[in-house]
C-alpha cells in the first residue's frame, strides 16, 4: 500500500494517486525512482528529448532487468543501488574514452552521467560526512586503522547513495591516524 504525505503526515493512501487534505490542499504519494522515471520519459517524449529519452529508457531497462534478477519487485534501496552502478559504469568509462581521445563520446557519456545523477539523493556535504564519520568511529570505539572494517561496516549503510565510498574510506582513515 502506498502512502501519502499531508502537512508532513504520512497516511495510507486509499483512493486513486492523491487525494484532497482538510485543507483543502492537495496531499500526493511519494514516488519511486520508476514511477519517476516513467513521468519523465512522457516529457522527454514530448519535449522531443531524445538524447535524455534514451538514458531513461537505459535506466527503466537495467531496472527491469533487476528485477527479473531479483524475481521480485525491488525496493527504493534496490533501484539506488542499480542507479549507482550505472552511474558508476559510466564514470570508469570516462577515463577510457580520454585515453583514446573520444571527445564526442567523452562528451555523450558526460551528459548521461549528468542526467543520472538527477535521480541520485543529494549528496552530503564534507560537514556532514564528517559529523557521520565521527559517530560511527565513537559507535564502535575505533582506535587504529585495524578497526576501519568495523567503522566502514557501520557506516556505509548510512551513507549509501549519498557519498562515495572511496570519499568515506579516505575520510575514516584520517580520523582513524
């Protein structure tokens, strides 16, 4: 079932895609990354978009194709994880096409990298990482950089979709001297 968001409240939604609050606003369901993705490739289609219609019809594609992985419908944790990886594939991609001086299709896959990342959660700032990073060190009562499996293990998790984990790592191992 989904739910709705009225005045910040989260309520069972039981009729239709929204509904009317006491107020007289109007209260709609928090959409998934598919039902996102869907809404936009109907505006790129209109817009004539087709640059950006072919990244999200990539992108529903490997969702579907998770899926069927999966056997099962995947959650918004599932469909963040397919997100990054594809975000991920394009970025080692990046290096390659420089190497064989590809500007066209350095610029292309630029583009893609850019328009996934709108899908992406917003990223935490330095201050932020920091904050987390120190909490999970004080958690587990690390000490040395033979505990950053223990720091690392707590802290992913926490931070997935919202900062690298390479940015994580180097972050735990300066606390962690």
């Amino acid at each position: 079932m989904k739910s709705l968001v009225c005045a910040g409240k989260r309520k069972p939604m039981l009729h239709g895609k929204g509904a009317v609050n006491k107020q007289g606003g109007s209260c709609m369901a928090e959409k998934s990354l598919s039902e996102k993705l869907v809404e936009d490739q109907k505006e790129a289609q209109k817009a004539k978009d087709r640059f950006r219609l072919s990244v999200i019809r990539m992108l529903r594609s490997e969702l579907q194709n998770s899926t069927i992985a999966k056997n099962a419908p995947l959650d918004a944790e599932e469909e963040l994880t397919a997100l990054t990886r594809e975000v991920k594939k394009r970025q080692e991609s990046l290096g390659d096409y420089q190497k064989a001086n590809r500007q066209e299709l350095l610029d292309d896959l630029e583009r893609e990298i850019e328009i996934l990342k709108e899908y992406m959660p917003e990223q935490l700032s330095e201050e932020e990482l920091e904050s987390m990073v120190r909490d999970a060190i004080s958690e587990t009562g690390a000490e040395t950089k033979r505990d950053m499996g223990k720091v690392m293990g707590l802290l992913m998790p926490r931070v997935k979709g919202k900062a690298e984990g390479n940015v994580v790592r180097r972050m735990v191992e300066e606390k962690l001297q």
